[in-house]
C-alpha cells in the first residue's frame, strides 16, 4: 500500500488534550495479531516500559507477554488506557504492574524502578518510549517551558531511568530507546523541537556503555 492510500485510509484523529487517549481513538489502533502465538524467548524476564499505557508502548507490552515476560508500565495519566492495558497482559497469563507519574522527575524514576523490583524481583529490560512533541508554525511559537517540558521527557527521563535502573541489570539485560519516525522523514509544515526527534539519540551510546 502506497503511503498516501495508507493515509486516506486511516481517518485524522484530533483530541484536546495531551497526552491524548487511545480508548477515543476511532478505529482504535489494532495492539496484536490475536492469532500469533509467542515462542516464550522472554519467559519470566522483568520489563519496564514507560509510555506503556498506549501506542508502542502497549503493544511493546503485549508481545512481551506473549513471550512470556511480566511487565511495569510507566505512564503520565491515561489511566483508562493504562487498565486496559493491564487487562490484555493478564489475558497472556502474565503480570503487569502501572505506575502512573512524570518520567521528567527524576523521583519518580526511581520510584517506578523500586517498585518494579520490589513486585518481580528482578529487572531484565528497559524500553524508554515516553515522548511528546507540541508541532508549531514557526520556531518563535515555541515556548521556554515547551522547550524545558519536551526535554525533561523526552530527553532526561532516559537518563534517569537508565541511571535509576543500572544497578539492577546485568550481563545479557537491555536498554532500548525508541525514536519517532519523524526524524527520518521529517515534517514540512511544522516546526518541532529537536529533543522530539534526534535529542534521544545522543542516549543510545551512553546506555551501551552502561549495559555492556
């Protein structure tokens, strides 16, 4: 399907309010193939998501439980999205623990560390997918605390929650960082801030070094 047939065929979807909700999203987005069945390669191994209530973050959630790991989701207040969520993780017969805060504060980071190691024991694997991007006109548009509030999530929440998190992996755990496709293709009719896109990569080489 060619890029523009695929996105006459998926209706624009605008809410006012961020983060926005996946349970008013309509279609709601399509979380798994309920006819895959997992090859339990992550049986009983220890997750932390953050941005785990929707989106990637929910499927990410999902296919680890099919595999076979139990999961923390870490999510700002979508908490209808983030039940949901946790009920399609038990239906795989696996545990999902929420913890519902800002990945900005570096509190609260290791908070959802603690309490993730304090349910399952062990942490085997971070995701740190938690994004936002507020898209302006023009760069004069965007404010300091635009600036300050994209970076503090999109930026130093993965430096906290890989700092918060260090202590308890170990030789063969993972840190993976997700970016938005934006950066590679881009956007010619906004302006974003550059912590949306390409800030996160800078992270990827530190997180290496501290996993391996």
């Amino acid at each position: 399907m060619s890029e523009q047939k695929e996105q006459s065929s998926r209706p624009r979807q605008q809410q006012n309010r961020q983060p926005g909700l996946e349970s008013e999203m309509q279609p709601r987005p399509r979380v798994h193939d309920c006819e895959r069945h997992g090859s339990r390669k992550l049986e009983d191994k220890v997750a932390l998501i953050t941005g785990g209530d929707s989106g990637i973050g929910r499927a990410i959630a999902v296919a680890f439980a099919q595999e076979g790991a139990d999961v923390t989701i870490v999510y700002l207040n979508e908490h209808e999205d983030a039940k949901e969520t946790e009920r399609l993780v038990a239906n795989e017969q696996r545990r999902c623990v929420t913890v519902a805060g800002d990945v900005g504060d570096e509190q609260f980071c290791k908070n959802a560390v603690d309490k993730t190691i304090r349910q399952f024991g062990r942490l085997d694997i971070l995701i740190n997918n938690a994004a936002e991007q507020h898209p302006q006109k023009k760069i004069e548009d965007i404010s300091a605390a635009q600036l300050e509030r994209t970076f503090r999530t999109n930026i130093y929440s993965f430096f906290y929650m890989t700092k918060a998190s260090l202590q308890h992996l170990y030789e063969g755990s993972s840190i993976i960082n997700t970016t938005s496709v934006t950066a590679y293709r881009g956007q010619s009719r906004s302006t974003r801030l550059l912590g949306d896109q390409r800030g996160d990569r800078c992270v990827h080489p530190i997180a290496r070094q501290s996993s391996g």
